[in-house]
C-alpha cells in the first residue's frame, strides 16, 4: 500500500495552459521548491497588470521540476492549485479551475477517478462553449494571429459569459478597460520620464515639432513645471533673454523712454473701461479672488481660500499693462511740457493659454512692453513705427533673423489699437511667427482714462497713445531660425559664450607641463576677453574631452578653441566652429584673437544670409486661392519643409478672412511695408473674391 500510495501521489499533476505565459507549464506536488513557484507568481502578477510577456522565463517552467502554490503548500494538498489559479484568474477561477481548460488527474487512494469524472459530467454545455472559444483564442494569440481574426472571437466569448452570467461578464469588461487605461498611463509615464533622460534630437525632416522640443530639452534652454502652461527658464535660456534684454534696453533709452515698474494685480473695474481691450483679453485672465488661505474645517480638502477673505474686487494677473499705465499717466500728465511721455517695463505677464510650446505659447512669459503718451496723432504713430523699426534691426543685427515689417488686417489687430505693426519671421518649416508688435492706440485709452491736456493755447485735448513689446518668444525663433539636427545653432552676437577653450592636458606628472598650459590658457583667455569677446574655459579634469566637445556643439556656442601640449609646442591652437567651416584649423597663438574675431563676424553674417535667402524663397508669388488652400490645409507645424508664405493681391474682408482661416487654416501675417506702397495693387483684383484689391497680403501658417 504505501508504494502504490507514492506512486498516487506522484502521478498527481496539474497542467495548466495560461495565455499571459504562453507555455504549458506543469506542477508536481512530490516535489517542493517554493523558490520556483514566488518567481512565477510574481511574473504572472506583472503579466496581469502590465499585459506584456517577459522576455525570459524561469528554467523551471514548461518541466516537471518541482513547485509549490504562492503559500507554500504542495498543490496536491487541498486546494493549493486553485489558490495559485485564484491569484492568475481573480473571480474567475472557480469556473476556469473547473473547466475542461485545465483537467486534474487526482487519483484517490483505491486509484479511481470518480470525483473528477463527475465533475467533468456536470459541466454544461456552456462552460464547455465557452471554455472551447478560449482555447481557441489563446492558441491564435500564442500564433500571432492578426488582431483582426481574433477580435471577433472575443467578442463571440464575451457574448458566451455574459449568458452565463452578465454581471460578472460587465465587471469583467469594466476591469480590463480599467486595466488598459492604467497601463496606458503607466506607459504614457514611463515614456515622458525616458524622454526627459534621454539626449536624442528628433530630426527635423522626420518631427519638426518634436525637434524643437527635443532641443529645448537636450541643450538645457527649459523645462517643463508643476504649473501647467508655465514653464522654467533654466540658466542657458535665460542667458540669451538677458543678452536680448540688454541689447535691446539700449535701443528702448536712446528711444527716448525710462524704466519703471508697475503692479502685477490689476482691478477688474480697469479692465472695463476700454470695451475693445477687455473683449480681447477676457478669456485669458487669470483672476485673484481672495486674500488669504485657511484650513478645511471638514478636514477633507486641505487649505481652502478663506471665505471670510474675499476681496471687494476681483483682481487680473496682469494679461498686459495698458490699464494699469494709462491710470497713473492721469496723474502724470497734465500740459503739454509733459509730453511726449515714454515708459518701459520689464516684467511678466499671463494669459491662460490651453495649448502651449516653450518660449512661443506658455501662460506666463517674460517681455518688455513700453507704453507712450503724446501731444499729436502724428507724434503717436511716428513713435510706434520707430519702435517695430528698433525690433527688426534687433532682429537682425543680434539674432541675424531677417523679418518682414508690416501692418496687421483689422481683424489681427491688437484689442483696442487703431493700427498694428507687426515683424513676421518664417521659420525654417515654413510656418511665420509674430517676433514682436507695436500700436498704435488713438485716442481710445485716454478718453476711457480721462487723461487730457492743455495744450499751447490753454485748450484741454485728449492724448494719443501707443504701446510696444516683444518676450521671450523671441528665442523661440532664434532656436527655430538657425539651429540643424546636431542642436542650437547660435548667432555669435547673442551666444553667452562666444568662445569655450578645451585645454587638452599633458601627462598627470608633467608639472612643467601642466604650469606652461595654465600660463598659455590664462593668456589667451584674457586676450580674447579684451577684445570683447565672451570666453570659458572648461578645464575640468572629470570630464573627457570628447563629451564637452559633444555639450558645447549642443548647446549652439560659435567657437572651440583646443590647445594641447603639442599645439603649444607648434606655437598654435586648433579652431572648430560651430556651422560654416566643417573642418578643424590650426591657427597661430599670436593671431588667435584677430582669427577668432573675424571668423565669427563671418558667422553671424553668414547665418543672417542663409535665413534672408530662406524667407525670400519661401515667399510664393502670384498664386490662385486654390493652389494656397491645396498647399496650406494638409501643411502641420511637424511638417518639414512646408508651403511657406503666399504674397497675393487681397480685398480688405473680415469675413472672408475668416472664411479662408476656416477653409486652410491660414491668416494674414501682415500687409508687408515693402508691397504696399503707392501703386502697389493698382489694376489687381482679390485673389479670393475676385474684386479690386485694397492690399497686398501676405498669408501662411502660423505658430
């Protein structure tokens, strides 16, 4: 007895066929080794929550070696099998256990199998139904079939187990949709957090979209923050702000306005009096209601505004400032000696955006804006078309981007402005972006303000007013404009560093050595420094030379300057720059600071020339709507190289303007100044209506 009692025992087996595995795995309870059984419950748990197959498996499986259940109980004791099948199946696993899907031999001690016998026959025809459609699924998965022959099977057994049991069925349903939105989010997650680590750049010709990003990201430029809409300006980024910011400072003072600054809150009551002004700002504010926090009493919300707090009147983080301005201009103003009266501010502003890029759409962002108030219509608008003026040669002479002047349509203008000049930029898939405005404003906001006069005669006049600015969209084109596949590519004018000196070390115990390469480093970098160039030199001994050449090419800067032992020896340095010369040169010591300054004005002009060339070409002339609509409806910011622009003889029509913006997408970027003088539409009729033009339009898309 006790031998055929062992060889009972021994014959107990359990096979189980499970789809997340895809193997046919067997368990024998004479034999325990919990070590084997934890691993593969815990891969068929990731399995279960994850949906995917490991790409290696336990030894073990597919083999008769011993297992235990996940609680260490031989599986022919009790029901240690349906406990592992309960922890792979959930709910489901008393139906599963039972069905033919899964057939146990337990033979009892007289070696009969009634009890399983019985079980078999009491199985209806149902579960049989159902179990069959099962097999029959898994064994198409296991063969790679195509979703699409499986799809139907699975809705045949869904169908099955809802007869049987519909609630179960529902819940079933309900939790593999819950279980695919999770994995999804986990692998959305997942994916966003390896993106962040990893310094691939996306070709442009393959995601233009995703290149820009990729190059914000990679070069160190920002980053995303907690805030949505908001971004984090990291020190490279903001290194080039602030080298537009100083340029440009002095352009704005020899204009003839001062710095101030004014409140961030604005009273909504301000922002009524300009009808126009809050119609087109309304849907971007951000509104301040109370003044301070307090504790959920119910404890179930945290910090909560305090609803003894609330403000007498709301407040608008400022959108922009000509209401706070023109408010204080009343107190200022008061004859004719006070004008003109010209203020700037650097500052920040938000307008809540819902689709937003780095540095071309965030809710927050920084800018300048400049505001005027002046004795004459003229005066006014002399000042306005001054400062779109100082905002192309900003462009060009700084962040060599050739930019088109002009006026906007009516319906593009600024809220609350008579007329809008505005630089149009085409960036390199050719979509335009707006680079900076200028408006000119009437009399509108000192009328709403009240703020007047007495001019020469003693008579009380109202004042004519205009406002300016450009932000930080402004590194949105220079990064657009310039850069390639390798990463930025930054003008020398604009760069933080214009040149980074990478000392190439002589050996560890060459201290001679190592003291003549210091006195040749300091030499030239102070050198270079007083010729008014931006110089690092990155002698950092943690780091290979290799992947600082591979940082500073990433980050955009102009020159690399290499001196090593043998360089020093030949009295020479070897140049690299970043675009132009693909080679490296050898130059001499002595002549290093003139080579440096030459070759890099030679690069700022040679960048400007490329990108004029590139917006002359993707301006196209002498188009039908047709052949616009064709080339702009299917053309999306990713694409790479787009439409481009289309210059065409227009009829000034609101309606139609929408029409069109409807139809392809495109907008009027500007009236160009250079195709709108006298004359220019004399005999022309409107591309789209077919009547006499009024303008010379220039359309595209737009960021």
């Amino acid at each position: 007895m006790p031998s055929q009692r062992r060889s009972h025992e021994t014959s107990v087996t359990t096979k189980m066929t499970t789809a997340a595995l895809g193997v046919l795995v067997t368990f024998s309870s004479r034999h325990t080794a919990t070590h084997t059984v934890r691993p593969l419950v815990a891969q068929a748990a990731f399995l279960a929550s994850s949906g995917g197959v490991p790409s290696s498996l336990p030894s073990s499986l597919g083999t008769r070696s011993a297992t235990t259940t996940a609680i260490g109980a031989p599986l022919n004791h009790g029901h240690g099998g349906h406990s592992l099948f309960r922890l792979l199946y959930g709910n489901q696993s008393n139906r599963i256990y039972n069905s033919r899907m899964f057939t146990t031999n337990h033979m009892n001690s007289s070696g009969s199998n009634t009890q399983d016998e019985q079980q078999t026959d009491a199985i209806s025809d149902l579960d049989r139904q159902i179990a069959e459609k099962g097999n029959e699924i898994r064994a198409l998965k296991n063969a790679n079939a195509d979703k699409s022959v499986i799809d139907p099977l699975v809705r045949e057994l869904l169908a099955l187990k809802e007869l049987k049991n519909p609630t179960a069925a529902a819940a079933a349903v309900a939790s593999s949709s819950s279980s695919k939105n999770s994995r999804q989010e986990k692998q959305d997650t997942t994916k966003a957090s390896l993106e962040e680590q990893s310094d691939f750049i996306t070709p442009r010709s393959e995601n233009y979209s995703k290149w820009y990003n990729d190059i914000i990201r990679v070069t160190g430029l920002a980053e995303t923050s907690p805030v949505r809409g908001c971004m984090v300006i990291k020190p490279w980024g903001m290194s080039l702000w602030e080298n537009v910011r100083d340029d440009l400072d002095k352009k704005i003072k020899e204009h003839g306005a001062e710095n101030a600054y004014f409140p961030l809150l604005i009273p909504k009551s301000f922002l009524s009096k300009e009808a126009e002004h809050v119609d087109g700002f309304a849907k971007e504010c951000a509104v301040v209601t109370h003044h301070r926090l307090t504790a959920d009493p119910s404890g179930e919300r945290g910090l909560i505004a305090d609803p003894e707090a609330e403000l007498e009147e709301p407040l608008i983080i400022r959108p922009t400032s000509e209401t706070m301005i023109w408010n204080m201009f009343k107190k200022w103003i008061v004859s004719h000696r006070d004008l003109p009266l010209k203020v700037n501010q650097w500052a920040n502003v938000m307008r809540w955006e819902l689709r937003t890029r780095p540095f071309l759409r965030t809710s927050e962002f920084l800018w300048q804006e400049g505001h005027t108030a002046h004795a004459t219509r003229e005066g006014a608008i002399d000042d306005a078309v001054a400062m779109i003026h100082n905002y192309a040669n900003l462009c060009k002479d700084l962040l060599a981007i050739p930019v088109i002047m002009g006026c906007k349509s009516p319906s593009e203008r600024f809220a609350g402005a008579e007329e809008t000049y505005t630089i149009e930029a085409l960036m390199q898939n050719g979509w335009a972006l707006q680079s900076g405005t200028s408006h000119f404003l009437g009399q509108s906001f000192g009328k709403a303000f009240d703020v007047t006069f007495q001019d020469k005669d003693g008579k009380e006049s109202d004042v004519w007013g205009t406002s300016w600015g450009v932000s930080t969209r402004l590194l949105g084109a220079l990064i657009m404009t310039h850069s390639d596949d390798a990463g930025l590519v930054l003008p020398p004018k604009v760069s933080p560093v214009q040149v980074v000196i990478v000392p190439i070390p002589p050996k560890k115990n060459d201290l001679e050595g190592k003291a003549a390469m210091d006195d040749a480093l300091d030499k030239l970098s102070k050198e270079l420094k007083a010729a008014g160039l931006k110089v690092k030199v990155d002698d950092r001994d943690y780091v290979r030379n290799g992947a600082k050449y591979f940082e500073y090419e990433r980050k955009g800067v102009p020159l690399r300057i290499e001196l090593g032992p043998r360089d020093m020896a030949k009295g020479e340095c070897v140049f690299k720059y970043r675009v132009g010369d693909e080679g490296k040169t050898s130059v001499k010591l002595d002549e290093a600071v003139d080579t440096a300054i030459a070759g890099l004005d030679d690069m700022q002009q040679k960048l400007y020339d490329a990108a004029h060339q590139r917006l002359q070409q993707g301006i196209n002339t002498g188009a039908t709507y047709q052949e616009m609509k064709e080339a702009l409806e299917g053309d999306e910011a990713g694409e790479f190289y787009g439409a481009g622009l289309y210059l065409v003889p227009w009829k000034c029509n609101a309606e139609n303007e929408e029409k069109i913006k409807e139809e392809c997408k495109a907008t009027i970027r500007c009236y160009p100044f250079e195709h709108n003088g006298e004359g220019a539409v004399e005999g022309k009729t409107c591309f789209y209506s077919g009547e006499p033009a009024t303008h010379m339009a220039l359309f595209g898309r737009a960021f």
